[in-house]
C-alpha cells in the first residue's frame, strides 16, 4: 500500500503508466461524471462513482488479482481500513468477472486506518486487503471517488 499527496507520486511509482495514470488523475475535476472511462487501449481504466459512506458492518474487505487500484476522492472523506491479504479468510472466493475475492473482516486483528481526502491518493496492491466506503466518525457522508485500475500486466 502507498498513500500520499497526488502532486507527489513520483516519490512512490515511476515509469510511462504510472505518469498516465496520474496525469488523468491531475487534470480530473472534482464534478466530473460518474462512469468507466478507458485510458488508452492496454486495459488502463478508471471509474468514477459517488456513493454514502458507511459503517464498517456494511462494508466489505477485498483483493484483486489482476490489477492495482489507485483510489482518489474528488469530494468529500472516507476512512479505509487495510489488512495483510496472508492473514485473512476467504468470505467468498476469487470471481474473475469482478477481479475481486472477499473475506471476512478480522475480529481480533487491528487494522491500519488512513483517512482519505481530495488530492491525496492510495494505492493498493494484490497482498493488500483493503475496506474502503467507511465512514469518518459515525455519520455517513457524500463522496465522489475515482478508481484507476492498473492491469499488472502492465507493471514491470
């Protein structure tokens, strides 16, 4: 996992997709539309979607196999809480239509919390179990997120 300020991802990542994918993340406005938007024609996509955060009961823990997610908030704040994948059990197995297997949230393991806000962004990769949608304090609230999915294909 890799979390910082979007002006700074070069400190992180390097190399022609990951400049793609952050120059379509710096130029992205906050009220941009919701829907899949590809970036190019080698499989890097992004979506964007607005939702109501939620409890942790509400929310679910996944993985990906076949890509690497990088979540933005274009508004508003939400909380995502991560666990090492090797520690987890499987809630429902690996569905390759939705590159996405889920498990159960881990009564007695704390997880590490980040706080996601505009202009900073995570990165998560397949070893990370991450819960996103989570509300800050109790109150649910409005957001509008992007999620670029890099195909580890694409990775060297």
């Amino acid at each position: 996992m890799i979390e910082g300020a979007i002006a700074d991802y070069r400190r992180y990542v390097s190399g022609a997709i990951w400049d793609r994918a952050f120059a379509f993340l710096n130029g992205l406005p906050s009220d941009a539309g919701t829907g899949r938007r590809a970036l190019g024609d080698d499989g890097l996509y992004a979506g964007i979607d607005t939702y109501t955060t939620k409890a942790r009961e509400a929310a679910v823990l996944e993985t990906h196999q076949r890509h690497v997610d990088i979540q933005v908030l274009l508004a508003g704040t939400e909380v995502i809480e991560l666990y090492p994948r090797a520690s987890l059990v499987e809630r429902e197995p690996y569905d390759p239509s939705r590159d996405a297997t889920f498990y159960h949230v881990p009564v007695l393991a704390a997880p590490l919390r980040i706080t996601l806000t505009p202009g900073r962004f995570a990165v998560f990769f397949p070893e990370d179990a991450h819960m996103p949608c989570l509300n800050v304090g109790l109150v649910p609230q409005p957001v509008r997120k992007v999620v670029v999915k890099v195909p580890l294909s694409l990775l060297s």
